[in-house]
C-alpha cells in the first residue's frame, strides 16, 4: 500500500537476529514460550491499566490467548487480546533492543570462539520475540493498542529491514503469524503445524500461565463434504494453576524451572527454589529464585531488581524493589499478597509497615537458604558465591542488622588455598594460639596482593591472611567491625604485633644512621621511618597508620576526584 514504509532494524537488533536465523539455539521449541509469555504480559498489562485508567476503552470480557495452525499455509499464529502496541510501541519494541547490556552481550559473543562458550553466553540473554526467526522465514505481527482506533501491520524476514503500515480493522492485541521455514524432513517433531507437538509445548512451558491458552479442537476446524458447519470448538490447553499457591509435593522441579524461565527470562535453571506461606493477619505466599548465573547488567545502575508482586493472583507489577534489599536485586519471583490494594504504587509500597515486615522475612528467608546451602552443598555454594558473592557483600554496608548474618554466609579468597576460598568461621578455626584479629590485606588482585611485601612477615610465621580484591571489600572491613569477637585487621597498616622477635638493640645501633638519613630525605613522603621485624625478603615497605585509608581506597576517591 501507499502508506507502507520500510524501516532497518537497530544494528544490535540485527545482530541477535542473525544469530536466530543462523540458529545458535539448539532447542528451537521455545520460541512459543517467548510468544506465548509475550501474549501473557500483555493481558497482566491491559488488566492493570484498566484499573488505573476507568476510562480506558478496552474490552476485558474475555482475555486469553489463542494458538492457530494452518498445514497448508504452514503458519503458526499467536493471538492476544492484550494492550496491543501503537505503531511507535512496534518500532520502538520490535524493531530495537532496549535491554541494558546488549552491546556487552554481543560483544562477548564475538570474542568467544568455541561453540560451547557462545551457547553459555547466549544461555544467559534471553532473545524474546526474535526467537521466531529460528523457526520462520518471515514473520507478520498486527496489533492494535487499547483504547486506540488505528491497527499496525508489520513485517519482516529479519534480513536488515522490516516494513510498517496501517490497517484497518484489527482487533484489539497483537496476533503474531511465523510464516514456517520448510520442513528438514519428515521428523514430525519439529513440526510446528502439528497439533499434538504445538499442544505439548504449551503443556511443557506455560501451563502456569495465568491465562487460558486456547487452541482449536482437533477435527472442528474443517468441514468434510457433506457435514454439517460446525462452528470451530476451543479447547484450553494450560491448567493455570499459579504454582506458588499449589502444594509443594505436587510442584514438579521442571515446573518451578518453567516458571522461573517465564517470569526472570533467564534461559538457565534456577540454581535454588525458596517458597514460603505466611498466614495469620497478614497473608502473604512467596516463591523465589536464586538464579545460577549472574545477569550482565547486576552492576550497572539500571539494573532490574525486586521480585514481582501479585496481589490475590492479580500481577501487579514487575521489579517490586520494595520487596527485596538491593543487595539481594539479583533474586527473582513471585509474592502474592492478600491484603492489599490492586490500586498499590511503588512509593506507597516503600512506605508500608506491612510491606516492609515481607522484606524483612524474605530477606531472611535467602539469608538462610544460602546458609543451609553453605553447609550441605559446597559446590552449589561456590556457585552461587561465585556469581552473586560481590553483590552479596554490598549488604555488609546497606544492612547493619543483618551484618552477622551476611558475614556468616560470605567466603573470601585466602593464603590458606590458592583456590579454595574460606568462610570466616573456618579462618577463626584456624587462628594461632594468641592471635586476635582476621587479617587482611586489600588490592587489585590476589597477584598483586601475594607480592606483596606486607604479607612477607605474616607468611613467614605461618598466619593466615585474607585476599581482598573485590571493590566493595574495601567499604566494609573498615567499618564491619568483626566477626565471633575478633576485629579484622590490615596487615598494611599500623604495627602489627606479630610477637617474639622485636628488632633489637644491636640493630637499632647498627641502623640508627641510616634511618635518620631517610627520615630527613624522605620527610615530605612519610612520617616516620623504622625498623621492622615484618620484612623477611623485601628492604623496605610503606605502611599506613591504622586510621588511613588503604592504598586501593584512596585510588578509588582520587578516580572519583576527591
Ligand atoms: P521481553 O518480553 O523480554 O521484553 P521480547 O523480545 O519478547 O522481550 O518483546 C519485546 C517487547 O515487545 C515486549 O517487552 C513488549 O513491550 C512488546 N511485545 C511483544 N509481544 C507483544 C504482545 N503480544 N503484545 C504487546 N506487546 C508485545
Ligand atoms: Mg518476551
């Protein structure tokens, strides 16, 4: 038509769909969950801004999702009768990747060479709606945004450029048509026309979906000759059943994993499934998530972080910040609350005594998930730590009250084991007879950190010493005080007192000269120039006085400008 435009796709949008067209994926089913979850967050959309707009005309009287297969056509179409998009929602939705961390994502990809590595990578970046070119050659979307009159068609064979237009007469949401690639072969299972294939991905990925998820009832959709015209019978295909509110004994693993998939779009298992039920005034159930493997963008500043809230079944929204700390933004999952209101906005959310009393429990909940986890398995614990560790020790600075908590639960890199890290209560375990303090030293990498000339006299007398080299690890030991009655103490400042051999008097004589030299050339530099018995292969070492910053600190605020 005269009014059709063609439009090129964002250059990381073109990106990821080459990958999908080249089929990076080897399980190419779950292009439906993406469609089907799609459909899914677009009903929870329409149905929450019905109730904060009661003059939006939208029709809810019957919100589902409909799969339609034609053999002959080979076309597979997803319809939702959802909030549908305006025309800039599709070029702005469609047609460019928002997600923070893409760039980096693609950037990775291309540095790593061996197939395994990309499908890791790729594992951790879910492609949504794009997945559709792993199984079509072309792929037609129309939709027609809520209380709004002009429909949108667009269309493309994700080759560089798609094409846009208006239409008239579409129905309100989105209905998405993959024109199938030719079949391989013969293999009947990965034939997306199929019924009984299309059925089974359903009942595999999204039977949790809240919604009903409809497909015409087999032999309803063609009238033999001489029949009768029967109208098409629907058939709901998912049972719906939010899972959270299900006995635990009848949740299968692989369904909590589904679910985790539909709600966090991680593409990997969940590494832990946390659920809780509390009763009494304030209902509430909860089913989290620790994922097993951190997302690209945990430390970047628009990072998504919170769990979803639902209130009596209803979404409400996504990223409830208020319901986990930020230093546990990595958790993902479902509350549902009974008593509040469908109406809630996250700053009242921040604000309320009831909400907060979730957060507290929760975050307890996790803290101690991860402590069981800790003691009964190891490997999963390095995995996590792994992962989530350097964000988990941001909370020995957010959270106060949960320090000892928090302490408990993190490990750190140690001159005990050149790989094995060491939680706190195993270093304690391991103190010298006398010794009062966890040592310590800070630096950029445990490298730098074991040439240290600080560490020379501590390793020379067998102590053991912590390796810190994560950022935030200078933030907290300062100010963390200690752990089970011992404070911790960096071996680069201050005198340590590591006991038995003072310098003695013959040497001090003997070196008198020396350091009244370097203390008189040196006098802009330093304060003070001594003896020490701290060295054992290195001349010389510059320490700090005990209330300095350490050297990695003081970088950092001079980075900053300070
Ligand atoms: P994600 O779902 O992770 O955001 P997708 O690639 O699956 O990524 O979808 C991109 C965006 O396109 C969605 O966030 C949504 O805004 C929009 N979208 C996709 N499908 C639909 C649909 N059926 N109805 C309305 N909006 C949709
Ligand atoms: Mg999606």
């Amino acid at each position: 038509s005269a009014q059709a435009e063609t439009l090129e796709f964002q250059s990381e949008a073109r990106q990821l769909l080459q990958l999908m067209i080249h089929s990076i994926y080897s399980n190419k089913d779950i292009f439906l969950r993406e469609l089907v979850s799609n459909a899914s967050d677009a009903l929870d959309k329409l149905r929450l801004e019905t109730y904060r707009d009661k003059d939006l005309e939208a029709d809810t009287a019957d919100l589902h999702v409909e799969i339609a297969l034609d053999k002959d056509a080979r076309t597979l179409t997803v319809r939702d009768n959802g909030i549908g998009m305006s025309r800039d929602d599709v070029v702005n939705l469609i047609g460019t990747i928002a997600k923070s961390g893409t760039a980096e994502f693609l950037r990775k990809l291309k540095e790593s060479q061996d197939a395994a590595g990309s499908q890791d990578l790729i594992g951790q970046f879910g492609v949504g709606f794009y997945s559709s070119f792993m199984v079509a050659d072309k792929v037609t979307l129309v939709t027609r945004k809520a209380g709004t009159a002009d429909g949108v068609r667009w269309e493309s064979e994700g080759e560089g450029t798609y094409t846009i237009e208006p239409v008239a007469d579409a129905p309100q949401g989105t209905a998405v048509t993959l024109h199938l690639k030719p079949a391989d072969d013969e293999d009947h299972l990965f034939d997306y026309t199929s019924e009984w294939k299309v059925r089974e991905i359903v009942k595999r990925y999204s039977d949790f979906i809240t919604w009903p998820v409809r497909m015409l009832k087999q032999g309803t959709e063609s009238t033999e000759e001489g029949a009768e015209e029967a109208a098409p019978e629907f058939e709901t295909v998912n049972s719906r059943k939010a899972l959270w509110a299900r006995p635990s004994s009848e949740v299968s693993d692989e369904e909590y994993q589904e679910f985790y998939k539909h709600i966090s779009h991680d593409w990997n298992n969940a590494l832990e499934t946390v659920r809780m039920q509390a009763e009494g005034t304030f209902e509430y159930q909860a089913l989290l998530f620790i994922p097993s493997q951190a997302p690209m963008d945990l430390f970047m500043r628009d990072a998504k972080r919170g769990v979803q809230l639902y209130v009596k079944r209803v979404f409400i929204m996504d990223d409830c910040e208020a319901l986990m700390p930020t230093y546990l933004r990595f958790v993902k999952g479902v509350v549902d609350a009974q008593d509040l209101s469908l109406n809630v906005s996250r700053e009242i959310l921040q604000q309320d005594r009831q909400i907060r009393a979730i957060r507290r429990r929760l975050e307890k909940k996790i803290l101690s998930t991860i402590k069981t986890m800790m003691t009964e398995e190891a490997e999963k614990y390095a995995t996590f730590w792994r992962e989530f560790g350097r964000a988990v020790k941001e909370g020995l600075l957010d959270d106060p009250d949960n320090r000892t908590a928090i302490l408990d639960i993190s490990s750190f890199e140690s001159t005990h084991h050149a790989e094995k890290p060491t939680s706190l209560r195993d270093y304690v375990s391991r103190m010298k007879d006398g010794q009062e303090h966890i040592y310590y030293l800070t630096g950029d990498s445990r490298t730098v950190v074991e040439n240290s000339p600080h560490l020379e006299a501590f390793r020379a007398k067998g102590y053991e010493v912590l390796i810190l080299t994560d950022p935030v690890d200078e933030m907290w030991v300062d100010g963390v005080g200690g752990f089970e009655e011992k404070s911790f103490q960096s071996v680069a400042k201050g005198e340590v007192d590591l006991g038995g051999d003072e310098t003695s008097d013959e040497q001090k004589a003997e070196f008198e000269d020396l350091l009244k030299w370097m203390s008189a050339t040196l006098t802009d530099s330093v304060k003070e120039v001594r003896l020490s018995s701290r060295l054992t292969t290195s001349p010389s070492c510059i320490v700090g006085d005990s209330g300095d910053m350490t050297p990695t600190l003081e970088k950092m605020y001079r980075a900053m400008g300070q």
